[in-house]
C-alpha cells in the first residue's frame, strides 16, 4: 500500500507527485474520492487489520491535507462502497466490513459549508493545527422512506439532478441486475426504482460509471466501462440516457480501448472520459 499522491495535468499530459502539507492520510484501499469545488474529499477505505470511516480533505489550489472536526455519530467503517457529491453534501451508499459483510443499505451524508472548509484549510496550509472554535462537520443518517435495495459492495453511483443512481455490484444473493436500477431521491430521501429499456450491461462489480450531461445541458448521459463478475473482466462501454434507456458503445471502432479491467477510475473532462488502472488478467 501507499499514500503518495499523483497528478495527471490534462493540458501537458504529465504526471507529478507533490508533497502537500498536513497529515497525509493512512494507507488504504477500497476507499472513495470525490470532487467539491477545490477539494478532494477522501472517505473511508480498507486496511489490512479493518476498514476506515475517517474523511481528509484535500485542498488543490493550497496543496494541503486537512482533517475536519467531525460531531455526532460516525458512519460504520467501510470499504468498497459508493459516495457521490450532490446539493453541498458527500453521501455515502453500500460498501463491506471485514466482521459483518455487505453493510445494511443506511445512507449516511455530511455537510460540506465553505466557509468550515476553507477557515480549516487555511490552517493546515500554515501548518497550524485545528482550532477549538473551528464549526466541526456532522454526518447524519438518512431517514429515508421506500424499499431500499439489498446491501451490497463493489458497485457504482452517479448523481443526476437530485437522485443518486446505484449500478450493479455484489450482494449476498450474488450480481445485481442492471435492468433495473434503485435510485435515491436526496430531496426527499425516498428509494424507487427504475426498469431500464434497451440492453443493459451483463451483471457485474467492480465497473466504473461516470455521468455527463446531454447535448447541449439537456438531460444526462451515464456511462458504464469494465467490471467483472466470477467468470470473466469485461472491456465493454455502455450508456444510460435520460429516457432509461441502454446501448452499447463501440469504441474499438475508433481505437484500441482499455483492457478488462476491475477497479478502474473513470472520470469526464471536457467531452473525453478518463479511465485509469485497475485489475486486469495480467495484474
């Protein structure tokens, strides 16, 4: 395991790896990283005597590690679980436990005040410890209403509009579907489900989803890439329209893409979808 930090800059296609101030967080893997205006925010994450419920936060424009104050109750230590930025809040969905397995599906949120954040990482840029009047952060759990899916791990989640939609991933029972898709209304904190048209992606875990908007803001797209189940890794590419629909991408057509591949990133900038690493039959 390490915990050095990289850097890919889109526009001179290099890496680097800077040192940023603060306390770097503990080695880890299965963890979440999520992006919030300057910050990268860091969520739980395997190690290898136990799972992480911790949150460090990464300021990019002051290069600084910074560990907010956090109140009230902490969600169950988690690994291989989902968490999606969406109306000021980090929510977090799913994951597992080495003790007890696929967690019970409880949505846990925190919010995400600029001004707390900024005030801390102002500090931890200064090398200066958190101060005592410093607004601590709260996680709440989610009262949430309807029938939430199965507890799983290994699985995605986008944000479109205000609902978060959860793709695929492990459950005791074993792959889910991805005809059907549960969604989780953050303005209402409701659970639906939505049946999906078209072809869907075979089941899987492990795959990486990204959402985009439509042509010209309009709607949404969400894309699918790799993932496996325990027979075999998949390099395919899927998409996910605002109507509910699927179909499968060829993009081969166009160039070599990635190989299977289990664990990936994706993410989208400026109309290009990123993939990197992963697990593929070759390591």
């Amino acid at each position: 395991l390490a915990r050095n930090l990289h850097i890919f800059d889109l526009l001179s296609g290099l890496w680097s790896a800077p040192t940023p101030s603060g306390h770097a967080p503990r080695e880890r893997w299965g963890h979440s990283m999520n992006s919030f205006r300057q910050w990268v925010l860091l969520f739980g994450g395997h190690r290898r005597r136990g799972c992480l419920n911790d949150l460090a936060i990464l300021d990019t424009e002051r290069m600084a590690w910074l560990h907010p104050t956090i109140s009230g109750d902490l969600p169950t230590p988690r690994g291989n679980h989902s968490a999606v930025v969406l109306s000021g809040r980090l929510w977090v969905f799913g994951g597992d436990a080495p003790l007890s397995a696929m967690l019970p599906q409880q949505v846990w949120s925190i919010g995400l005040p600029n001004s707390a954040i900024a005030h801390a990482s102002s500090r931890a840029a200064e090398g200066l410890p958190a101060a005592d009047d410093d607004a601590p952060l709260r996680w709440e759990a989610a009262n949430s209403s309807g029938v939430p899916p199965p507890p799983c791990c290994d699985h995605s989640a986008v944000a479109c509009g205000s609902r978060v939609l959860l793709l695929g991933g492990s459950s005791a029972q074993g792959y889910l579907p991805l005809s059907v898709l549960p969604v989780f209304d953050t303005a209402s904190l409701e659970w639906s489900s939505v049946r999906c048209s078209g072809t869907p992606p075979s089941a899987r875990a492990g795959h990486v989803a990204s959402a985009v908007a439509a042509h010209r803001n309009v709607g949404w797209r969400v894309y699918i890439f790799g993932g496996g189940n325990s027979a075999t890794g998949f390099s395919d590419l899927h998409v996910l329209d605002d109507t509910h629909s699927w179909r499968t991408l060829d993009a081969r057509e166009s160039g070599q893409g990635p190989d299977a591949a289990e664990g990936a990133t994706m993410n989208c900038s400026g109309g290009l979808l990123l993939v990197f690493g992963g697990n593929t039959a070759s390591g």
